[in-house]
C-alpha cells in the first residue's frame, strides 16, 4: 500500500506569490502568495509570505507565527508591532492593516 506523506510539510519550500492589487501598494512592488496545508472545520492552516515593500489589508480572524523576515505590522488604530521570527500575533476579521516588510517574511497562520 503506497501512502501520500500527508503530515509532514517543508515550510521552508517555496511559496508561489504574485504582486499584490495596486490599490493596496503603498510603497514598493510587494508581492504575496500563500499555500494551505490543512482545512478542517472551517479552519485553515498554512504558509504565507510577503516580499518586502509595504501594502494595506483588511484581515480575517488569524493567529500566526512568524517562520523567518522582519516587518513592522501597524493597526488602524496606530498600534505597531514589530514582527521577526519566533513573533506570535492575533488579527481580527475587519482590521486594517498596513504591513511595511523589510526582509521577505514568511509565516505559518490558523484562519
């Protein structure tokens, strides 16, 4: 019986990412990607990575842990943090966020 190696991933494989919409670019040419690992229940888990640029978004309901980069994440409230490995942050769905990335930054999330 051959079976499909399910439950080990290599995050630290290439992620395929394209240029984010111009309309959320605030400076540079970031581009963006992401790849699933696992959904269950409604729960998604998986790999995103940004190059470095700064762009805005608008979150969903996610923890993540930072795997490798450094970024400085701001709310819309003004609250900034900044982000490198081992950094652990909670979004909520409808936070606007603008992510300012200095070194290509890659995370594990659960959405």
């Amino acid at each position: 019986m051959n079976r499909v190696p399910t439950r080990v991933l290599d995050v630290a494989a290439t992620v395929p990412t394209a240029p984010l919409d111009a309309a959320t670019v605030v400076t540079g040419a970031p581009e963006a990607g992401s790849r699933a690992l696992a959904a269950v229940a409604g729960v998604e888990v998986g790999v995103w990575e940004m190059t470095p640029g700064t762009a805005t978004d608008v979150e969903v309901d996610e923890v993540f842990v930072v795997l490798s980069g450094s970024a400085t994440l701001t709310f819309g409230d003004g609250e900034q943090v900044v982000l490198g490995p081992g950094s652990v942050v909670r979004l909520r769905a409808g936070e606007h966020t603008t992510w300012a990335v200095r070194e290509t930054i890659r995370k594990i999330y659960v959405a």
